[in-house]
C-alpha cells in the first residue's frame, strides 16, 4: 500500500472513519457545552476546568498511543486493530455522554466528567493511529496532497452532516425547545451515530492493507536521544508552532458560534451560518489542492489562512440583526477553510519523512501523537477557557446577557483568533520543505537503507551515515 499513487475507492477507504469521527465531533465540540450547560444545569465555568483537565490528560494518552501502534504487531498491522476497537469504544462512550440521567438528584458534573474522560481516551485511542497510517500509505509529494484532500474533505462533510442533524433531528421528531426535547434530540443522535461509526471503521479496516510497518524500519522504544531528535526536526517544529497557534484561534469560534450568534447576532440560525461555512470549505477544497500542486503546499496554506483571517476580521464588527452580513462574512472566510486542514496534513507527513532520513525509523504514531497533543490543547484553550471566561464575566443561561458578555464573545469569537493566525502565518514564512527537498529526502531515506552516507537536504553540510 506504499506505492506512489493510490486508487480512489481506497482512498475513500481511508476518509470514511473521519467522516463519522466529524459527525462526533462537532456535537461535542459545539453542541455537547450547551447542551450540559442550558438543559442539564451544569455550571459553564466548571464545565470549562473539566474540557481544560480532559485536554491536557491527554498531554499523556495522545503519545503514548502513537507510540504503542508504532510499536505494535498484530495479523491486522499497526494500525488498524487499534481502529477498529478503538471506534467500537468511542460509539459507546459517546452514547452515555449524549444520555445523562433524567434526575435531579444525580451529579451531574461527576458524569460529565467521567464520560468525557472516557470518549477523549477512546478518541485517542482510534485517531492517532488512524491518522498515523495516513503517511504510510504513499509517499508521493503530490499525492500525498490529494489522499489527505479526500479524507479532510469528508472530515468536512462529516462536520456539516454534524452541523444540521441536531435541527434535523429535532425536526423530524418534533422535539421543541422543551429540554425534554433536547434530551430526545441528543438521545436520537447518539442511537443514529454509534453504529455508523463503528461501520466506517470496520470498512476501513477491511479495506485498507498495511505492509509491516509501511513497508519500512520501525521505531524502537523512544530513548532520551529519540526524543531530542524530535528537536532536530527543524520543519516539524515550525509547523507544529504555526499550526498550534491557527488551532487555538480556529477552536474558539467553533466553541462559541451558538452563543454568538444567539445573544450578539440575537438570531436562531446558527445552523444555517455552519453549513454556509463546511458547505464553502468542501466546494473550494479541489481548487486549492490545484493550487497547492502548482505554487507548493506551504504557499496555498500560507493564503488560505490569509484569506480566512482577513474576512473573518470583520466579524468583530457585527451586532444584532447584521444576519446577512454575517452570512457573507462566514461564506468568505469559508474560501480557505478546507485548505486549512488538508495542506497541514499534507505537510506533516512530508517532516515524518524527514525524520526517517535523520533516525532511520518510521515514527508516525509517535509524531502523531505529539501533533494531536498541540490540536487537543488547542481546543482546551477553546473550549476551556472561553467557556471559563464567559462564566466569570457573568454569563447566565436562557437569558438576555449584559454589555460586558457580550463584548466578550465578539472579542473571543473574532478578534482573538484572527490574531492568532496573523502571529501564526508569521512562523510558517520560516517553513522550509519543498517538493524538490522531499524529492531529495526521499532518495536519501532510499540510499541510506542501502547502507549509505548521505547529506541532509537542508542541512547541505551535515552527513548522515547509513
């Protein structure tokens, strides 16, 4: 499965469990806080500490897991038993997170806790592995760019199908604003997304055949070495900031967008706004793979995160009744958005690549790992912390906020990620690999398996013995 170009069903293949992964997500993400926090009563600042304390237990799990799959040998490969059972846990931990107990008298906090913990460990559990046999699977420059097109752009789909099946839902069954209803509506969501989960992860599996450790040498037990070598990975560590940095700004806005739009844009069309945005990312995807293929992957990502920031900026601005202007705004900014999540793929791969020409070892799980730490911990920072926030600037439930609330979710939902990503398209100028660079890695890793000594491509003075 190492060869250069890989068929489409294949590729399919391989995107379907983020396409199901996505259809969780965003519940928990954007629907789950409020949810937890209007209809089952928990308090939003608690609630905050709790997705912050999940984050960074993660810190933990996400490193650990990729190194386990690296590491690991089974009839089925490295990865894929972890996919499989890895999603079966995630289906039914989701389940009893989107059901909390009907009774007054039952902590509600300690469930949500509990069961948060335990879907973001089986989260782990399935997607740094999943995402680990992405890299193996060509090393193609070029392709690689459109393997993780296919699979982002059904992340997408599966974030928009996530983004109108609570209205959905709660359509087809009637269920009203009642919190009655909204129980209904979460209890519903969760029967309807278990299985197709597990299903997609079970194709996947099925279908996709890993070659003993992708066909190269696999990593050893990480050593106090293995981990500074990480720091040698100059190309890593300037994407990992970059992305780090968009990740925090691009979480907020996900967190925020229901609060946003009912108590500044005093408006119900929340779902509406999402689907203008994944519906604009999925539509213009191809178009910046395109783009990526001629000009470079670090030039296309380099303007899509301009293009988002630029018109996203003027969301600031915006105040009750601006619905159409809103609207415009989110469609602009959605230009860049599925560049935004495939190109970083893309790229990161590619310093997976360089890693193997400085160790000797293929290591995806483990950087994996470490890139999911930086993608959770953006979150936390999200989710955690705006959520905090607005619980100490007085925000209350089901209610009319006041001035200072809601100039704090303007703030925290467009000023504070557009700067973000300015400081973010800052550090990824510095990024320094190119296709004739990887072209030129890739022969190195080929020469250096053959027992050769062979000059870091960007490094042209330092030698690496074979």
């Amino acid at each position: 499965m190492t060869t250069s170009r890989m068929i489409w069903s294949d590729k399919v293949a391989y995107g379907l469990p983020a396409f199901a992964l996505a259809v969780v997500g965003i519940p928990v993400y954007v629907y789950i806080p409020k949810f937890y926090s209007d209809v089952v009563g928990i308090d939003i600042a608690m609630m905050g500490i709790i997705l912050l304390a999940v984050r960074l237990f993660d810190a933990v799990s996400d490193p650990l897991i990729g190194v386990l799959s690296d590491r690991t040998r089974t009839p089925l490969g490295r990865r894929r038993p972890y996919i499989l059972a890895g999603g079966v846990c995630v289906a039914l931990t989701m389940l009893l997170l989107f059901t909390p107990p009907d009774d007054p008298a039952e902590n509600h906090t300690l469930w949500f806790g509990v069961w948060i913990f335990a879907l973001f460990l089986c989260w782990t559990a399935v997607t740094v592995p999943y995402e680990s046999l992405g890299p193996e699977l060509t090393f193609d420059y070029d392709e690689r760019t459109s393997l993780f097109a296919v699979r982002d752009g059904l992340l997408i789909a599966g974030t928009l199908l996530a983004a109108i099946s609570p209205a959905l839902v709660g359509a087809i069954l009637d269920t009203g604003p009642s919190q009655e209803g909204e129980r209904r509506k979460f209890f519903w969501l969760a029967v309807c997304y278990a299985p197709f989960l597990i299903g997609t992860c079970a194709w996947c599996v099925y279908r996709i055949r890993e070659t003993p450790a992708g066909g190269q040498r696999t990593a050893a037990a990480p050593t106090l070495q293995g981990w500074r070598s990480i720091g040698e990975n100059r190309p890593f560590l300037i994407l990992l900031t970059a992305y780090t940095i968009s990740a925090v700004g691009s979480n907020l806005p996900a967190t925020l967008i229901l609060y946003y739009v009912e108590y500044v844009l005093q408006s119900q069309r929340a779902d509406l706004f999402l689907m203008l945005y994944f519906v604009t990312g999925i539509f213009f995807l191809p178009a910046w793979i395109k783009l990526a293929g001629r000009y470079g992957k670090k030039n296309a990502w380099l303007l899509s995160m301009a293009i988002n920031t630029g018109i996203f900026m003027g969301v600031f601005f915006l105040g009750p009744g601006d619905e159409w202007l809103y609207g415009i705004l989110v469609v602009g900014s959605g230009l860049g958005f599925g560049a935004t999540l495939a190109l970083p793929s893309a790229i990161q791969a590619d310093v997976i690549d360089y890693d193997e020409l400085l160790t000797g070892q293929r290591r995806e799980g483990l950087y994996i790992g470490i890139w999911s730490i930086a993608k959770k911990l953006a979150a936390a920072v999200g989710v955690g912390a705006a959520l905090a926030f607005l619980g100490r600037v007085g925000y209350e439930p089901n209610i009319d906020q006041p001035e200072q609330v809601v100039t704090t979710l303007r703030i925290l939902y467009a000023l504070v990620p557009c700067l973000c990503n300015i400081v973010a398209l800052a550090v990824a100028v510095a990024y320094p690999l190119d296709a004739a660079a990887h072209r030129a890695i890739r022969s190195g890793v080929t020469r250096r398996q053959r027992g050769e000594t062979v000059s870091d491509p960007l490094q042209p003075g330092k030698r690496i013995a074979g």
